[in-house]
C-alpha cells in the first residue's frame, strides 16, 4: 500500500471516528438488539375531562362525547388496579358508575409498564402521529408528557422502548418527512430519549420506526414525501442519526397486491431499512380454517424475501379485532365491523399466531397492540361483563381472567427466546391452592 492510500484510509478513519464522536445518542443500551424479544404497540391516546389535556373524552368517543351515541370504544378497560379514574355516563350490570383510565395520567403509564414487567412483555414501541411532529415546537402537548412518563416507567422497571412515527395524518400537497426530522432531533435534545439505556436498540444502534408506507388508503405518494432523505438522515446524520431504521409496511408488500401499493419503490425504500415490520391486524381470523396456516406460510416467506434482501423481520400478531362502535362514526371504516368480527376465541387465535410465528423462524415479535381498545387489539385487561343496556354493546373477554393476554404475551417471550419449550396448545396459568 502506497502513502497516498495509507493517507486516504486514515483521513476516513478519523472522520468516522469524529461522526460518531459527535452523535448525540447514549453509547450504551440494555437492549442492543431487537431479536429475542416481543414488543408492542403502545397508542397512549385516551383522554378524559379534568386530566389536563384539554381534550375531553379522546379516543373514548367523538365530538368530545362519550355516550351512546358518540362511543367509539368495543372493549371497555379493567380499571381495577388504576390509581386514577374517571366516571362515566355507563353502567355496569351491578348498576355501579362504570370508570376509565386517561393516558395523560402518570400512574397509569406506571402500572402498564408495571405490568409489563410483572407479565415478562419486553416493552413497547411509543405511537408519535404526523399531527404531533407537525406541531413538533409547542412543548407542552400532552403526547410529549406521555412519551416523558414512560422513559421514566421503563428505566424504573427495566422494559425496553422506541419511538415509531406513524405517517397517518400527513397530507398529499405541501407537507414531506421534514416535520419528523425536526421532532426526532427534539426527541434527542430536549428530551434525551435515546440517552436512556432503555432506548431499545438494533444492531447496535437506537432503533426508529416509520409506519404507512405503502398503504393504498393513503393521500401521499411514497415518492414524493422524502422518506428516502428522512431514512438517509436517521441513518447517517453525524448528530442525530447512527440509527437502525424499522419500516412499518402492508401485509403484501412483498407481492405489491392487495392491501399494498403495486409500486417497485416501497421495495428499493425497505431494502434501505433495517427491519420491515407487516401491518397484519385484520388479515387473518379464526373464522377460517386453518388461517393460522396460511399465517404461518406467508411469515415463512417474508422471512425467505428478507434474508434474501438483507433485511430483518418482525411477525405482527394480535389477540382479536373489533370496531363496531368506531365505525358507525366512521364510514370509510368499511370491513370487519360487527361486534368482535376477529373473535379473541378465549386468547386460542393470539395464540396460534405466536406459535406460528415463532415456528416459522420469527426471531422478533410485535404485538399490536397493548392498549388500543377502540380496535379491539388490546392486551391491557378487559371486563368480561362491561356496561350494558338498550342501545349500548361492548365486546366480552369470554370469560377468561383479565390478565390472560399479558400472561400469554409473557410466555410469549420465554418461548421465543427458548427458555421454555415451544408449546402449540396455548398455556394456562396454574392456580396455587
């Protein structure tokens, strides 16, 4: 090698050395890799009146109501553990004043992430919608508070946590992925979420999602909102990036057909990615047969697509689907919209989808979602007799314990990462006498 190499090499050494010295991320992670764990979704959008949000029942019913006329919840919350509640206009058959929980609240951000750690969940993955990094300046939103509660709840009970921006909301003409630079560099600087040793890293690096791309449904055009420069900047940015990058696509992004765009360019953008996490909530049911097959099957062969791009994979898989009440709001809510129109089955169909997962070679799972019980996702414990009465109807846990979907989510991960053997049949917890 000659001195005019050896230099070169050198000068690209130093610099490298000098990006890297300057990135604004902590060094160090409990969780330097994704693989082995299972994380899930975490909305934190509920609202209620008097938490301080100014935003009266969001998420709990529109137009600021919350009654039967303007419910847009199917499952209603076990609150029994929360610290704070707050009254309803609901009953419970025992005719008590039915209650619910606000996001907003710092105790609740407590006890989700208390039972996190109680149940063995890994942690979640914090929903930042477009709306709120278009807005990225005014510090005192409610998401913001929310986001602070729970890097505080996951270093105090030892659970990972990511930030994943959800592009819905973001409008075809005059906005682009510029409003998420300028929040993830707020995220990084005001609040320090990747100075947490919780911050879940992959490969090494803080991990960063960006869901919606690729979905039909949307206004904008992937090709036209600079996804590619915001990728390039989590990435490569000599202060704010040195990020591992997670894209949340549709089920058939691999085939671009059906619930996916027939557009070449998702494919260039994910093989610039790290991890591609499919959107698969309402993809699968137990009303089929053998659905969890088929499940199986297609996981098996995005795992083969992905290694082939060199791109890591994570199974979604949910306990059930409901929206009925969302819907009748909503009239571009078209599918599935009967009172648990994806049935839970007892906990049977979350089940299939793990072993399955799993067995497929799934080194990684999402669950979507923990708390969202406006679609009926939810893993969070539910009320197997929840308010009744003429013109009200909300989806039952079909008489199985509150907790079973933490619990089952906790087996998850020991299964996942072999310290117990893979089990088809879905467990049951054994009652000490």
């Amino acid at each position: 090698m000659n001195l005019k190499n050896s230099i070169v090499l050198l000068v690209v050494f130093f610099l490298t050395v000098n990006l890297n010295a300057q990135n604004k991320h902590g060094k160090n992670s409990k969780y330097p890799s994704y693989k082995g764990l299972v994380m899930a979704g975490y909305q934190g959008w509920f609202r209620a009146p008097g938490d301080g949000s100014g935003k009266s029942w969001g998420h709990y019913g529109k137009d600021g109501k919350f009654d039967k006329d303007h419910n847009t919840i199917d499952f209603w919350p076990d609150v029994s553990e929360y610290e704070k509640t707050y009254k309803t206009n609901f009953n419970l058959p025992d005719g008590s004043v039915a209650r619910v929980f606000s996001s907003v609240d710092k105790s609740t951000t407590d006890l989700h992430f208390k039972w996190m750690k109680e149940y063995g969940v890994d942690g979640v993955f914090m929903q930042r919608f477009f709306g709120v990094a278009r807005n990225h300046s005014n510090p005192n939103k409610s998401n913001d508070i929310i986001l602070k509660n729970a890097v505080t709840a996951a270093e105090e009970n030892n659970r990972a946590i990511a930030v994943m921006y959800d592009l819905s909301g973001l409008k075809a003409n005059g906005e682009d992925c510029s409003s998420v630079i300028e929040d993830w560099k707020k995220l990084v600087d005001n609040m320090k979420v990747t100075n947490s040793e919780n911050y879940l890293h992959h490969n090494g690096k803080p991990l960063v999602t960006i869901w919606g791309l690729g979905f039909p449904d949307r206004s904008y055009n992937i090709r036209e909102i600079g996804v590619n420069r915001l990728i390039d900047f989590l990435k490569n940015d000599p202060e704010y990036g040195g990020c591992s990058v997670m894209l949340g696509v549709p089920t058939y992004f691999r085939e671009l057909d059906k619930d996916c765009l027939p557009d070449p360019y998702l494919h260039e953008i994910i093989k610039s990615a790290d991890i591609v996490l499919p959107w698969m909530v309402q993809r699968f049911t137990p009303l089929l047969h053998q659905d969890e097959l088929r499940y199986r099957d297609h996981v098996m062969a995005d795992i083969k697509w992905c290694k082939e791009n060199n791109v890591d994979y994570v199974p979604l898989v949910y306990a059930g689907f409901s929206w009925h009440n969302l819907s009748k709001s909503n009239p571009g809510l078209a599918r599935h919209t009967r009172y648990g129109a994806i049935p839970r089955v007892g906990g049977k169909f979350y089940w299939d989808l793990i072993y399955n997962a799993i067995s497929a070679g799934g080194e990684m799972l999402y669950v979507g979602m923990f708390d969202e019980i406006d679609e009926g996702t939810a893993i969070i414990p539910i009320l197997d007799n929840p308010p009744n009465g003429k013109d009200v109807q909300f989806v039952g846990n079909d008489g199985v314990a509150p907790d079973h979907y933490l619990y089952l989510t906790g087996k998850a991960g020991q299964m996942l990462r072999k310290e117990i053997p893979l089990e088809k049949s879905m467990p049951s917890k054994k009652i000490i006498l």
